[in-house]
C-alpha cells in the first residue's frame, strides 16, 4: 500500500467536525415528555470540574445512526466481487470503544496513522480468509485523523484482499462524493451513515424533503441503498462504530448525582440549573439542544457558545464552565486514562 496524499482543496479540521457534530438532516427525536420533576433544586446539576469526560447514554435515541460504513463506486463493486466483502469484514469488527482508542493514539498519543492502522488490522483478525482481488484502489480520506485512520485500515485490508491500494485526501464531501461516484480519483471512502444518507437524499429529492435516515443503523441502511443506486454507488455493512453527536458530562458531576443517561440528567435537574455548551446553532438545531428539551425534556439556566465538539467544548466540560456539552461520540478525549 502507499500512502499519498494530494488534495483536491484545504480543509480545516474544524469543518470537518462541524458537519458531522451538527448536520442539518433533520431531527430524529418525536418529543419527549416532561420530566419527572427531579429531586435537584437550586445549583444542584451547576458544573462540577474534573479530569475525565464521560458520555451520557443517548438512551431516548435523540440521534441518527450515523455508523462508519464503506462507500464504494458502483462500477468498481461490479468489477471487482471481492471489494465490499472485505471491507465489511472490516464493519464487522469496529466498535465504537475502539474507534475512540485509535482516536486516540493518533491525537493524545501522537502515534503515526498508519502505525495505529496495521496495529488494528493486526489484533482483530480482519484479513484472515478474504476473498482475493486484483487491481489498483484508492481510498479517499478527509483531512482528519478519524477519516485517515479509517481509509488506512480500509487500504490495509484491502491489500491483503490482493488489491494495489493507495490513500488519497480529497477534501469536503463536496468534493470527494462526485469524486467517489466518478470513480475517476477515488473507488472507495469511509462514510456516515445517516449523513451521506441525508446528503443523497437531498440532492435527489430536494432540500426540503422528508428524512429518511433514523436512529436504526439497518433501517438507515435499507433507505439508503435506492438512493446510493441513484448515486452509482454501493455501500457495505455499516460498522458497530459510530461518530455522531454525543452530551458529555465529568466522571465526577454523573458521580455526583449517579447518572448515565440523559434520562437519568433529566430526571435529576428539574431545577433547570444546567448549564450548556455547544456550537453557536446548537439552541436551534434538533440534534442539539432544541433535540434536548424536546426528547429529554431537559431545561437549561444558560446556553455558552462553544465549537462543534472541539478542545473549547471539551475544556470548558472539564474545567466546569458547563454541566453537559457536546462532544463526537469517538472522540479519543473518551478513552479512560
């Protein structure tokens, strides 16, 4: 395999994070009740400082099954029978706890990309009884240590498939759908279900149409396909491993008031002392907080402005400037120390 990488154009790790933190494909949430009063009162549920992030689970399923799963040009699948078995075997095996681990060895512990990939590939057994290919493939990659580490692990057990890979970065999705659909530059790409779902769905059927990706990753898959048919693609097994918008609170603060859902946050804060950190969209988005009130029933002091699941977001959780804040499900911040 030989790891190339050329750009089609820059792209800030910040946009990458902003898009799959906070997507416009529509909220999955139908209303949630009211809570049940709580027994919090007064600053109860205010921010409490701590040194590990914990998620809270998203136990009402707020989001969308945004699930790592391989985009493959349609083309490409049909010539090469071998390709999406391979790369499912890969789905097969990814969790979510692991893809947080390989966040981060390459962001907290510096590793290199593609150390962290063939150590992966080599623990879990992927390339054991593939069906063997021939041929070149390039997988496509945005510029972020997630989507890199995943194209890696893809070109690795595609090699060993009896493929020639190369790993490409091809920029925004803007950019490297047409380039995947194209099959020109790109034949294969680690995608997210929900949101590539969503994109296709509003290319094809407008921008105001219905969503048709929910919070089932199976369910996403099967609305997906017509529309990947359309696109000229095929899309493989979607992954255990999901990367989509996560509410984080310190070990300390769930420890406190013995919670680990966002039910249990609700039930707990009645008082409405809670405080919020986010993206600047997040009181209107219907996976952020409007999502909150809405499902959870949840209720908010104050709102802070933040990033999309970023360092600002994560030290302001930490540092106890917020309660709760919002964070990507894998990030490597998550790993237990």
């Amino acid at each position: 395999m030989t790891r190339r990488t050329r750009f089609l154009t820059p792209l800030a790790i910040a946009a990458v994070l902003a898009t799959a933190a906070c997507g416009d494909s529509g909220s999955s949430g139908t209303g949630g009740g009211e809570t049940s009063g709580g027994s919090a009162s007064g600053d109860a549920c205010a921010p409490i400082p701590g040194e590990q992030l914990v998620v809270l689970e998203d136990d009402q399923e707020l989001q969308l099954a945004d699930n790592i799963v391989p985009a493959v040009n349609g083309a490409t699948a049909s010539a090469q029978p071998a390709l999406v078995p391979a790369l499912d075997a890969v789905s097969a095996a990814l969790t979510t706890e692991e893809l947080i681990g390989l966040n981060a060895a390459v962001d907290l512990e510096r590793r290199t990309v593609d150390e962290v990939a063939a150590e992966w590939v080599e623990e879990n057994g992927v390339t054991e009884g593939l069906e063997q290919g021939s041929g070149a493939i390039v997988v496509g990659a945005t510029d972020w240590s997630e989507s890199e580490v995943l194209a890696t692990i893809y070109a690795l057990t595609l090699d060993a498939a009896g493929f020639d890979t190369e790993v490409r970065t091809v920029g925004s999705r803007e950019l490297y759908l047409p380039a995947l659909r194209s099959g020109a530059e790109i034949q294969v790409f680690p995608e997210y279900l929900a949101t590539v779902t969503e994109a296709l769905n509003a290319e094809f059927n407008g921008p105001d149409a219905d969503p048709v990706a929910t919070n089932d990753a199976q369910e996403t898959a099967g609305a997906a396909r017509p529309l990947a048919d359309q696109a000229g693609l095929v899309f493989g097994q979607p992954a255990e491993a999901v990367d989509q918008n996560a509410f984080a609170v310190t070990q300390e603060f769930a420890d406190e008031l013995g919670i680990s859902t966002l039910s249990e946050l609700a039930d707990a804060c009645g008082d409405g002392s809670l405080v919020l950190g986010g993206p600047e969209e997040c009181p209107t988005r219907p996976f952020c907080q409007l999502g909150l009130e809405e499902t959870y029933g949840l209720r908010f002091a104050e709102f802070v402005p933040l990033d999309a699941g970023g360092p600002l977001s994560k030290n302001a959780i930490l540092g106890g400037e917020v309660s709760v804040g919002l964070v990507l499900s894998s990030d490597g911040a998550l790993a237990e120390g």
